[in-house]
C-alpha cells in the first residue's frame, strides 16, 4: 500500500510541476503579445507624429 501512495504521490508531483510550467509559459505568451501591441502603437504614434511634423513645415 505504501508503495501504492509513494508512487502516486510522485505522479502528483510531476503533474504539478508540470501544470506549473505551463501556466508560467501562458502568462509569458500573453505578456509578451501585450507588450508587442503596446510597442506598435508606440511606434504608430511616433510615425503619425513625424508626418504631422513634416506636413507642417
């Protein structure tokens, strides 16, 4: 029986450790496509800013 649980309880952890890994991995993909969006709209903005610049003179 003991073995029974000490091997379940390893399969327990792995899955853990797994499902850690991968809710770390999501965030990071999320946070790395919000960051992308926000340096495009920077960049969009700067853009749109020089050409009102350049129209203006």
């Amino acid at each position: 029986m003991q073995m029974e649980y000490d091997s379940i309880r390893k399969e327990q952890i792995k899955v853990a450790t797994e499902l850690a890994y991968s809710e770390v991995i999501s965030y990071n993909k999320k946070n790395l496509e919000r960051e992308l969006q926000n340096e495009s709209r920077q960049y969009s903005r700067q853009q749109s800013r020089t050409k009102r610049r350049e129209e203006e003179i």
